[in-house]
C-alpha cells in the first residue's frame, strides 16, 4: 500500500499559524484542488483530531481515520470516519488487509512526525505557497531525519510548486 505525506507550506516553513488556523484559508485554489483530488483518488485519509477540528464542511467520498486519545470526536459535518490510536505501522498494515491500495498522511505536525518516524511515509507532497508567517506549526514537532529524493515538480501556477519526494530507505 502507498503512504503519502501531503502538506502546504509557507515559504518560512510553516503549515499554519496556531493549531486552529484552517489550511484553506491562506494557501491558493490551485492547491485546494490538487489537495482535493489526490484526497478523492486516495479515498483515504489519515488526520489528526486539531486538524480534524479545524474542517468546515463535509467531505464527499473519503474516509477519515481520526487520530485521537478519545473513543469519540466531535463530527459536526457528518464525515465519513473512524477514530483510530493504533500505532502507525499497525494502522497501516489493518488498512493493507481491508484492500484498500493507498492513503494520505494529511496532518497536523503531530500525526506527520509520528508516521515519518514510524517509517511508514513512501512519498511526500509539498506544496510550496509564496506566504510568510514568521512563527507558527512547523512541519514536524520533534526531531526527525529522513534522506529524500525529489522525484517531481507540479507546476500548480506561477506561484505554486508542489515537491514530490520520495523517501529513501
Ligand atoms: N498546511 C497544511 O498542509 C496542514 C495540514 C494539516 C494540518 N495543518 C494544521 O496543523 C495544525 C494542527 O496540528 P497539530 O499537530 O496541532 O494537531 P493534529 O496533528 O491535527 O492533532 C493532534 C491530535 O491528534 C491526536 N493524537 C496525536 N498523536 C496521537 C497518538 N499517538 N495516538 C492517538 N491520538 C493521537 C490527539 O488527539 P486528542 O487530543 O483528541 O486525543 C492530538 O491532540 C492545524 O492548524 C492545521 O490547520 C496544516
């Protein structure tokens, strides 16, 4: 099964300015659809519950495994999703056993620093937004090393890029 880390960042690094800013509301449209339709042929998606939290509507044909220490998270749009505290390279393998072929890590920094140390991310999207916050979240909250290769460059506009890398074992 393929593992995809996706993320929007500023130009200083950042994937949001405190834990409740939505993702939407600063970076382009041009990402928002790239966001959306890798979402939709992945048809699932891994997150954490502040990001989760964070989601103002609902999102059609996907599923969301929720990352949370609670039996149960707020759903105030009605998503499809269950809520998950498996260990990642757990998660992953019950995910591979039910067939389903690929998923995305789609944050916050605390869900991608636990499956990017847990060895289980194959690629990463990073989708470079021409922004600025100074301070914020940051991709990853702990240490973490991992040698990459870029493999592609999406050419979103102009001022967009999304990086492919992948991860070299
Ligand atoms: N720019 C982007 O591409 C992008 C993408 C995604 C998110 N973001 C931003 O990232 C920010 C949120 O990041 P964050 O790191 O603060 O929060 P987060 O990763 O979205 O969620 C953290 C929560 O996940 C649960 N969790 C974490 N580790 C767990 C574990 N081992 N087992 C079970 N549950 C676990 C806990 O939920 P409970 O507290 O419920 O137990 C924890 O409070 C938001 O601002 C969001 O907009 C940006």
């Amino acid at each position: 099964m393929k593992v995809t880390l996706i993320a929007a960042l500023t130009a200083d690094g950042f994937i949001a300015k405190d834990d409740a800013h939505l993702s939407t509301r600063w970076t382009s449209k041009e990402d928002s659809l790239f966001f959306r339709e890798r979402a939709k042929h992945a048809g699932h998606m891994i997150v954490g519950s502040k990001t989760f939290a964070t989601f103002n509507r609902q999102m059609k044909g996907r599923k969301m495994y929720v990352y949370s220490r609670s039996l149960e998270v707020e759903n105030a749009y009605n998503n499809d999703i269950e809520v998950v505290s498996l260990a990642p390279k757990e998660l992953i393998a019950d995910l591979a056993k039910r067939g389903i072929e690929e998923v995305l890590i789609t944050g916050g920094s605390s869900i991608y620093t636990l499956f990017m140390n847990a060895g289980v991310i194959d690629t990463l999207l990073l989708t470079h937004e021409p922004v600025i916050f100074g301070t914020g979240v940051t991709l990853f909250n702990e240490a973490v090393s991992a040698k990459l290769q870029l493999s592609l460059v999406h050419n979103l506009s102009d001022q967009t890029k999304v990086f492919e890398y992948e991860v070299m074992q």
